[in-house]
C-alpha cells in the first residue's frame, strides 16, 4: 500500500499514535486549558478588540463607553 505525498499514512493499520497538529504561525499544539497557545490566541483578540473601540472612537467621535450606552 503506498501514499501519497500529501497523506500521511494511515495510523490505525499501524497502531501509531497520531501526531498532534501544530499552530499555524508557531509550533505550539493548541491545548485546552491555561496553556501558552490559548494564552496567546486570547491576547490577539484582545487586541483586535481594542484595536476596534479605537475605531469606533475614532469614526463616531464619541467615546466607546457613551456609544454603547453604559454612560449618559
């Protein structure tokens, strides 16, 4: 039985143990729980979350607080 270049060969015929998929721009292996990669998955969207009250800000020259009705 050969494979493809593109396939990695089965694993269950051979009773290997997959190996685990890695990130796409690190070689952390995403993991449940308080791990490095979750860490940082939530740090850049924290960062993007900022990033958007900043733009929101910025277009309605209001503050995002005001904007989203918390304050009077």
């Amino acid at each position: 039985m050969s494979t493809s270049p593109n396939q990695p060969p089965a694993s269950s015929a051979t009773g290997a143990t997959p190996t685990p998929t890695t990130s796409a721009t690190t070689r952390d292996v995403p993991d449940f729980g308080w791990s490095a990669y979750a860490e940082r998955v939530n740090g850049r969207f924290a960062m993007l979350g900022f990033a958007a009250v900043l733009v929101i800000e910025a277009l309605s020259g209001d503050s995002f607080l005001h904007w989203a009705g918390l304050v009077p």
